[in-house]
C-alpha cells in the first residue's frame, strides 16, 4: 500500500510525545495486520452488495485500492486527508483488501496447485519469484513472511520453493512443510534448518538441483496472504559440487515456470547492478517483452542509493507493473526493527526518500502483490474451470475407448472373438469390397487401389519389355530359326517346332517378371494384414505376439504358394502352344492381309523401312543384307514364311500376356479371399491353442505393459481433475452465493 508523500506526511499520534519517525517506527513495529478502522472497513461488506451480479475479476477490481504509481485516498471526502489515511493504510495490514469472499480463491488455486493439476497441462496464477544468485530474493520473501530462511548456501534455494501465506487472526503462528507426498510440521526456530533438510532429501545433500517442489505454509498473522514460487537463483560459473550445466538446468526450470501467460514474474534486482546486465530481466523480457506481467523489486538500496530514483522511473528494461524499493532485515536486527529502520530510510536519506512513496517498502510491495494475484486468479479463474473440463471430458473418452480389464475366460474369448471379427471385417473392406471409411486418410491402406495400380504396372511391364516388341531385328530370329527347323516335309508349311522355340524363348525372357510381382504384392498385403492385427490387438500384449506370429507364417505360406502357382503358370506358357481365344485367328487373319505387300517391298529394294499395320514401322535394310548372305537365290518363299510365323507370334503372344495379367489377378483375389475369410482365423487360433503361446487364450487377461500405464494414468488424471472441479465448483457456488 502507498504511503504519503514525504514532504506531506502527517502524524497519527500527533500531541502524544512521540516524533513522526518513531510513530511510523512503532507503526511498522505493529502487527501488518493489526486493525482495521471504520473508514476502511466498509470497503469489505461491498462484496455483499455485488453477490452474483458480476463476475469474480469485476469485485476484485472494486476492491482495488491503489494505483501502482499514484494509491487514491480510499475515504475522500469523509474528513481524513489523504495523509491521514495512507498512515491508516501503514497500520494494516499488507492484505487488507482482502476479506472472506477472496481468501478462498487463493485458497482454490493451492488446492488445485496441490493437486498437481498443472501436470495436465492446466496452468494456474502463479507469482514466480527470480533473480541473479545474491540478489536477495530469499530476504525478500522473509520480509514478506516474518521468518528467517536458510542463508550463506552458495545456492540458499535448490528446488522450486513454494511459500503459502495466509494471515490468521489467532496469536500462535503455524508453520508446515510438505514435500515427496509427506507433510512435516515445524516452528520459527527450526524452520531455516528443516528447509534445508528437506531440500537435501529432494535434491540430494549436494548443491545440484531438483523439479521436484518444496511447499512451506505459513498461518501468522500480520501476513499477506500470498502463494509465490521461488527459484534459484540464476548462476553461470559452477562452483565446487556443482553440475558442469547448472546454470542451463536453473535457466530451464526458470522458463517453464515464467513461460505461461498465467504467471507473474517478480524479478528481484540488486540496486548495486546494471539492471539491463542483468540475466533475471533477458530471461523475463524473452517470454514477457512489454513487461505487462513483471514486477520488479529492488533490493540492497543503502548500499547503491545513488542514481536509484532515476533507474526505477526511466525504467530502461520495461517492467510493465512497476517498481517497489525495499530494505530487508539485515544481521540480527529483528523484523520490527528492520521496518522501522526502512521507514526512517525511505523518509531521510537524501537521495531515497525522493522515491515516490508508492514505491518503497515491504507494505507497498505486499499489497500490490495481493492485488496482481487477486485480479489475475479472477482474470484466469474461468479459463481454468473450462480447461479443467475439457481435459476431464477428453480423459474420459480416452479411457471408455479402452478395453475393459478381462477378469474371467469367458470374456477373454469373447473379447478374442471380437477381435477376430473386426479384423476379418477390416479387412474384408479394404482388401476386398474396396471401402476405406476406416482409413479416409491413409491411401496406402487403400488396398483395391493399391492392388489395381500393382497390376497395371504389372501389366505395362510385361508389354513393354524386349520380348514384347515386335519390331526388334525383324523376321530376323524368324529367318535363322526356320533355317535350323528345316526337314523333309511339305515346304507352304509352318514348322510348329520353330514356332514353340520362338515362344519359349520369350516365355523365358519374361520369366521373372510375374514372380518379382507376387513377391511384392504379398509383401504389400502383409503390411496391410499386419497393420489391421496389430491395431486391433494393441491392448491386449499376448495376444498381439502370438497374431503377429501367426499372420506372419500364414502370408509367407500363401507367398510361398503363390510364387509356386506363378512358376507353374509360366511353365504352362513355354510348355505348348493353345488357346481358344477367337480374337488369335482373327488377328492372326488381320496381320497376313499385309504379307504379299511386305515381301514385294523387301524385294524392290526402294525404302528402307516398310509400314505394318498393328506392328509400325520397320526396318528392312538390316533383313535384305541377311536374306541376301545366306540365301543365293532369293525368293519371297523364305520372307512370306518367315512373316507368317512372325505374325502368329504378334497374334499369340497378346494372349500369352492377357493370360498372365488376368490369371494373376484372378488367383490374387481367390487367395486374398481364402486369406481374410477362412485361413488367417484357423492361423491365429491354432498359434494361440499351440505351445508357442504358454497359455492359450488366458494370456489375453495379461494387459500389456503400455496398456497397463496408460489406463493407470488416465485413472490418476481423471481423479485429479474430477478432484480439481470439485475444488473450482464449491468457489464458484460460494461467489454466486
């Protein structure tokens, strides 16, 4: 809270024989929360009035008592100057604003803090205390708490400290540490030593650090009523036990507690440094650049006092919520002792008391962290309650999407059978019937596509290669092979013999192409099967090694078979030579109508190339020097024969390809079919019955080791934020109240 200016500031026990500086001495000494006047009091019962008729964050702001650079006079016009009333300010207490319709918001936000809801990614109003090594942090918080914390450590805090004040109206103060899930109670003397014992329990008896929180409650009246989070202080040069990277995992936990848009940063600074050097103002400026959330108190003013004034208001490093300039205890002077000598600094010295008052001591400082807290736990609160909501939806859905834990045979088969069902029907769909709903996004799983464009390219393969193109040297091949198939027999006669030698030859060209693409078609159905499995037994650990198992053997017995099936197919091809298919003769009848055009134009000598219909263009200037060296007497009898069996190849051979396209496709489904609809259950039943398993179908009551830690997590955060709603729901009760 403000006080008055110093050039204006009246006496309160004026006539009473005690001078200014011994009467705001004895002030200071007093209680911070010792009484209440009739002209303050009234501000409290407003909330009455308000009740449900506004929003949380709308009282605070009619509770607001003061402007962090100019406090107004709360009783203006009721006969107290303004002098008057700010030295009734100095005699309550630093939480005077705060009454019973606001203590219980605190009080929700450390419920919810103990809860550990900020683990589900729920961030709460947290006033985060940070500051250089030294610059007097923890002097600070035992000025604010009227205790004494542990000093001369060369890191005096190693776990985020977390200090819970709340003022109590009852005599005997109450000190309580929790940590590790144990709760220890202690006292003023003790207090600095339990706090280190406890520290080395969670941190270890060196001078590293640890996440793990610290909580010390303190019930003392005179007490603002306040939750802070200290840190420790920020060093760059390890010292002797300390990590080589102390100052990165202090930097780390530092920013995971200023980050949130929730937290407000208390940046505590040594008067006796550059302010814009220092690494607690980098750190606060890179995640709160206009300062709207930083409030920075300075520390060690009599021992720097010169040029103070002038750092606190041209403000060169952007705190957005002000300055507030304090002198903390120092020796063994006691807390009374300590404000009054703070009193007479900030009112004598020629160069502090030059500081607006609103800016100096323990009393300003702990009023404006009362109201920074106040209106950012109403300005937060119902994002809070919304958050914790949906998470606590979100978890539930996650958790009934889980299998229920099996606890008998019986369910345990049904639950296989349930499993087997729905991985029979996954891929009926997509390996089958073509429908993809369950995978709209995943094309690889879009099996009878993936499958379609396979044998296409399975299909252009085989037409495209050396074997298939006819124009390659020719009736070349044709003119050596019927040379060599010459016997004593009708000469207008096609040897069958040449014709079988040609049609082997390219049957065996192509040999390896259908057997490379069953191989990778079985390859692509197997990750697909295996996709499915996996995916439908992931729950259940047991079950899924012996499937994976199973469906593993099965494909490679179906591969095994299929590459079988193709060798055969293709030995079938070089075999004989048949088909019933009328489209040969009739494009065999087709290609022959150009026969007597063709040999007239390799005799005539006059092109170099002569057009085929169905064929192109080839080229016969290669086919007239061999007709020519190895037959004297050229005649039309060796090319008219030569032709004929070249155009019973072109004819045929689309029928060998058509055959081994449409075969292929036709087994493929077949086997597909047999694989979804009958084999692959018999396969994983027999591997689930079978010894390799160790237990048949009771294994499947074993979760697996990642199930078992999911729902086990998913139980604790559905109890933590079912837990946190009840919290946020009996405040929101109380207010509407």
């Amino acid at each position: 809270m403000g006080a008055a200016e110093q050039t204006d500031l009246a006496c309160i026990s004026e006539g009473e024989g005690s001078s200014c500086v011994e009467q705001h001495a004895i002030i200071e000494a007093a209680p911070i929360v010792s009484s209440y006047n009739d002209k303050i009091r009234p501000l409290l019962g407003a909330f009455d009035k308000l009740r449900s008729l506004m929003s949380i964050h709308q009282i605070i702001k009619k509770i607001g008592a003061a402007k962090q650079t100019d406090l107004a006079c709360i009783s203006e016009g009721e006969g107290l100057s303004c002098v008057e009333q700010h030295a009734i300010i100095e005699a309550a207490p630093i939480v005077s604003s705060y009454n019973e319709k606001i203590r219980p918001l605190l009080d929700a936000v450390d419920k919810l803090r103990s809860l550990m809801v900020m683990e589900e990614g729920i961030q709460l109003p947290t006033i985060v205390v940070v500051g250089d090594q030294s610059s007097g942090k923890s002097s600070v918080l035992e000025s604010l708490a009227g205790i004494s914390l542990p000093r001369g450590q060369v890191i005096c805090t190693r776990v985020p400290f977390i200090m819970r004040l709340q003022h109590r109206y009852s005599p005997g103060p109450e000190f309580q540490l929790e940590y590790n899930g144990k709760v220890e109670h202690t006292d003023e003397v003790n207090i600095a030593d339990d706090i280190v014992n406890a520290t080395n329990v969670i941190a270890g008896g060196g001078k590293g650090i640890s996440n793990t929180p610290l909580t010390l409650l303190v019930k003392k009246n005179g007490v603002p009523d306040l939750t802070m989070v200290d840190l420790p202080g920020i060093t760059r040069v390890p010292v002797h036990g300390q990590p080589e990277d102390i100052y990165d995992q202090i930097k780390d936990m530092i920013m995971d507690y200023i980050k949130p848009e929730e937290s407000i940063i208390l940046n505590v600074l040594s008067a006796t440094v550059d302010f814009t050097t220092c690494e607690s103002i980098r750190m606060s400026q890179s995640v709160d650049r206009a300062g709207d959330r930083t409030l920075a108190v300075v520390t060690k003013v009599d021992k720097a006092p010169e040029g103070l004034l002038e750092k606190v208001t041209a403000d060169d490093v952007g705190i957005g919520l002000g300055y507030v300039c304090v002198r903390n205890r120092i020796g063994d002077e006691t807390y009374k002792e300590a404000r009054a000598k703070s009193l007479q600094l900030f009112q004598t010295h020629p160069l502090l008391s030059k500081i607006d008052k609103s800016m100096v001591g323990i009393p300003v400082l702990g009023q404006k962290l009362v109201q920074i807290q106040a209106s950012s736990i109403a300005r937060n609160l119902p994002d809070i309650v919304k958050k914790i909501n949906d998470k606590l939806s979100s978890c539930l859905l996650e958790l009934n999407k889980m299998p229920k834990s099996l606890s008998s045979v019986a369910e345990a088969m049904t639950a296989f059978m349930q499993i087997i069902g729905s991985s029979k029907e996954s891929l009926r769909k997509i390996l089958v019937r073509g429908e993809f709903d369950e995978f709209p996004d995943d094309e690889h799983m879009h099996c009878t596509a993936r499958l379609y464009k396979m044998l296409n390219q399975y299909s252009d393969q085989l037409h495209k290669c050396e074997e298939s193109d006819p124009k390659s040297n020719f009736l070349v091949e044709e003119i050596k092979i019927l040379e060599e198939a010459n016997g004593i027999s009708l000469p207008n006669f096609v040897p069958r013999n040449a014709f079988l030698v040609i049609l082997q030859g390219k049957v065996k060209g192509i040999s390896s192409i259908p057997i490379v693409f069953v191989e990778k078609v079985w390859s692509y159905i197997e990750e697909v099967v295996m996709s499915v499995l996996m995916h439908n037994t992931e729950n259940y650990y047991q079950l899924q090694v012996c499937t994976r198992r199973a469906g593993r053997n099965l494909i490679t017995r179906m591969k095994e078979r299929s590459v079988e099936w193709t060798m055969e197919m293709v030995e079938m091809e070089k075999l004989t030579d048949y088909t019933g298919n009328p489209e040969y003769v009739s494009e065999w009848s087709r290609l022959m109508g150009q026969q007597d055009a063709f040999v007239h134009a390799v005799l005539s000598k006059n092109d170099s190339t002569v057009s085929v219909e169905g064929i192109g263009e080839v080229e016969v200037g290669v086919l007239r020097q061999y007709v020519s060296l190895f037959f004297l007497d050229v005649n039309n009898h060796v090319l008219s024969q030569a032709f004929d069996l070249k155009m019973r190849m072109t004819a045929y051979w689309k029928v060998v390809l058509r055959r081994l396209v449409d075969c292929m496709a036709l087994h493929l489904q077949l086997s597909v079919s047999k694989l979804v609809n009958k084999d692959m259950e018999i396969e994983i039943v027999k591997e689930l019955m079978g010894p390799n398993c160790g237990g048949g179908i009771e294994k499947m009551l074993e979760e697996s080791p990642a199930v078992s830690v999911k729902r086990e997590k998913l139980v604790k955060s559905i109890k933590k934020l079912r837990d946190s709603k009840e919290v946020v729901a009996k405040i929101l009760d109380g207010v509407a109240t």
